[in-house]
C-alpha cells in the first residue's frame, strides 16, 4: 500500500459500474466444469470476470487512465478477501496449529520451480535468463531480489520480468485451470493442494483455492483455511526462501547443466 | 491526511462491498439483506487494517493487518466471535475474488501488449514455474500431512 494515495477513485461511476455489470453477468453464468480424461476442470465466475475485464480494456468504455485507477482498488479488494480468510482461519486455529509443520515444510515447495523449470530452459536454449525465470514464481519481492542483485538490464532480470509478466495477465487463469485438474487426477489430498494454492498472490490464491473448493465443496472451510495459511507464509517467509535457499541453488544447477550441454556441443 | 484516507477507503470498500453482495446474489443466491452485516464487519476490519499500517511505524504490508485482526475477532477464544463467524459465512469467498478479478482485468490490459512479446519458450518455461511451484508444495504438504497422521 503505497502512502501516496490518489483521491476520488470512487467517482468513477462508469469503471465501478462496468465492473458491477461484469460481476452480476460472470456470477449468474456460474461454475462451469468438464472432464479432461480422467480430470476436471473448472472454469468460475472469477475467471470469466478477469477476461471480460481484459476485453473492456480493449473497448472504448475504458481509457488507459480508468486502468491506472482500478490499480490501487485491487489492494482494497484483496484487503476484504484477507479479512474474511481471517474470519475463516480464527475458528480453525487449532487445526492450523496442528497443520503448522506441514504447513511451514511445503514452503520450499516452490524449490520445484528449480527442479521442473530449469532444466527445460536449459534444453531450450535460454542463457542466463533461466536464472531470473526458474528461481521463484516471480511475484513483487522476487523481482525486486533479482533487479537488486543482477540490475535490470542483465539477462537475469530479463528472466524474471518474463515470467512477472506472465504471472500479472495469465497466472490467475492458469492455476485456476491447473488446480482442480490436477487435485482430480493425481492420488493427493485436496487439503494438500489447499496449502498449495497460497503461492503468495492474493489473486493466483483464490483462483487456485476456489476450483478446489468448486470440486470439494464439502471441504469448503479447511480449503479456505489452509490455503489463506499458507499464503500469508508466503508472503513473510518467500523473499528469504529465494534469497538463501533457491537463487544459490538456481545459480549452482544452471552452472552445472549448461556446463554439461556445451561441453556435449563441443564434443 | 488520515482522515482523508479513511474517507477514501471507506467508500472504495462499500463499492467493492456492493459488488460482492451482488456476485454472492446472483452466483450463490444468498439474499444482500442477510449478507449485509457480515460484509459490515468484512468493511470494518480491512479499514482497520488500513489505519494501523499507516499509524504503525513498522514496514509491515497492511494485508496482514487486516488477516490478523480477522483471525484474532474469529478465535474461539473470543467472545462474541459466533456472531462474527455466523454473519461473515454469509459472505462468499468467491463472491468476493470475482470484483477483484474484473478489476484486474481491466489493469493487466496494459501488459497486454508486454505478454504478447513473450516468445514461445518463456510461455513454455513460465508454465513449467507454476506448475513446480504448486506441485512441489502440494507433494511436501502431502508428506507431512500423512507423517502427521492429519490426512
């Protein structure tokens, strides 16, 4: 929340309005769901309402002006979501108690960023942006480690700024689609993909927390609770996962594997 | 100035609070009337969250403020907390991300033209770092989960 704050943003009648249309439209389609193999995959309100959203940018309805203003009304919008996450983790406290190892453990979790990404950057060919783009799922703190380490014009921050961008207008709508799918089709519990689902993104964690709840509805509360958990772990303990952990490990496998494949080129 | 702020956040929430009643209408037909005062309460810890990261001197984002204070009036341990949990379930967490989500849209329609730039190896690479992300956690929680005997 920046201190400079910008007055009047509640005079926009036609942003808040367009949006209030957008809701009540996206909401009264609703949920809607369809297998993929053994999977499934849910498609929410949210989704659609990030889309629409996307289209009217692209209309005459909304100047490049009303874009920069509803900026700092997402900061609010996630201030009511954390509020009721908190009134949704306050009676399960105990059982977040109880949780609280798992809970901590899975947040080197996003190692696997390292592990499942980098390789694959490798083998496609992409240098030293590897390192900014495989280190973390490239949220505000990460991108700000990168550009202070490596500057913004080095490859690195290349990297990181890629996959920032990605994140920004497509991670909400890809987890949304990867998280009931895979809760579907691999043997995990949904409370573990719950925990999951706080990536450290208010945004990516309703999306991916709410096909889990559109696909267990009976573990509304624990999905909730969990999820809110460990997003709000994310958020205080992220930064320093990157830093000491997965940015010395990202920088020592990068060397490793891109040693291994020039030196088979050269061969 | 803080009375300013106050003034300004407080009608951004009841625009944003207008909408979630709407989404929570319309998508899970939970009537405004008997949503309104968990909505209320939902308004009046995020604008509480909001004034102690301005008057509290320490760098601490003011989501966690307001994640805090609705765990601490929700607790078991506190009284009058069934009427808080009882009105706020009133409220969908859906119903709420959904107005984040227009209005992100609408925001991320800038970068548009930044992510259409992207080449098909960072979509590839990008994918593959959400999917690591939350795989990876997912398998570490599911570990723990059983080594605890929870799940």
């Amino acid at each position: 929340m920046s201190s400079e704050i910008t007055y009047g943003l509640w005079k926009d009648w036609r942003l808040h309005g367009l949006v209030l249309l957008t809701v009540a439209a996206t909401e009264a389609i609703g949920t809607y769901s369809f297998n993929v193999g053994p999977g499934v995959v849910m498609l929410l309100p949210m989704l659609y309402a990030l889309i629409v959203g996307l289209i009217l940018y692209f209309t005459p309805l909304i100047k490049d002006r009303q874009s920069e203003k509803a900026e700092p009304l997402i900061v609010l919008g996630v201030g009511l979501l954390l509020a009721k996450i908190g009134v949704v983790i306050g009676p399960s406290l105990p059982e977040i108690i109880a949780a609280g190892p798992a809970l901590l453990l899975q947040e080197l979790g996003n190692l696997g960023t390292v592990f499942l990404a980098l390789p694959v950057a490798i083998l496609l060919g992409l240098k030293r942006e590897t390192i900014g783009m495989t280190h973390s799922v490239a949220r505000e703190p990460n991108v700000g480690l990168i550009m202070d380490k490596y500057g913004i014009n080095s490859p690195e921050g290349r990297g990181v700024m890629a996959v920032y961008i990605f994140g920004t207008v497509f991670g909400a709508v890809f987890l949304g689609v990867i998280s009931g799918f895979l809760a579907t089709i691999t043997p995990l519990d949904p409370l573990s993909f719950a925990m999951a689902s706080g990536i450290g993104s208010g945004s990516m964690m309703a999306a991916a927390s709410g096909s889990l709840i559109a696909a267990y509805p009976a573990l509304e509360t624990q999905i909730v609770a969990f999820a809110g958990a460990s997003n709000l772990l994310s958020l205080s303990t992220g930064l320093y996962v990157s830093m000491f952990i997965a940015l010395p490990l990202t920088e020592r496998l990068y060397n490793v594997l891109s040693a291994r494949k020039s030196g088979r080129g050269e061969r | 100035m803080l009375l300013r702020n106050i003034q300004e956040w407080t009608l951004l929430l009841l625009i944003f609070g207008v909408a979630s009643l709407a989404a929570n209408w319309f998508g899970y037909d939970i009537m405004p009337i008997s949503a309104v005062p968990g909505m209320l309460v939902l308004i009046a810890v995020a604008l509480l969250g909001l004034i102690l990261q301005q008057i509290i001197p320490v760098h601490f984002p003011s989501v966690a403020y307001i994640a805090i204070i609705g765990v601490l009036i929700s607790m078991p341990w506190m009284p009058g907390s069934e009427k808080i949990v009882e009105w706020t379930s009133q409220v969908e967490l859906l119903a709420l991300t959904t107005p984040i989500l227009a209005y992100a849209g609408i925001v991320i329609g800038r970068s548009w033209t930044d992510f259409m730039k992207l080449g098909w190896k960072t979509i590839i690479v990008a994918s593959l770092v959400m999917i690591g992300t939350f795989l990876g956690s997912a398998l570490i929680a599911e570990l723990v989960l059983r080594l605890q005997g929870i799940i």
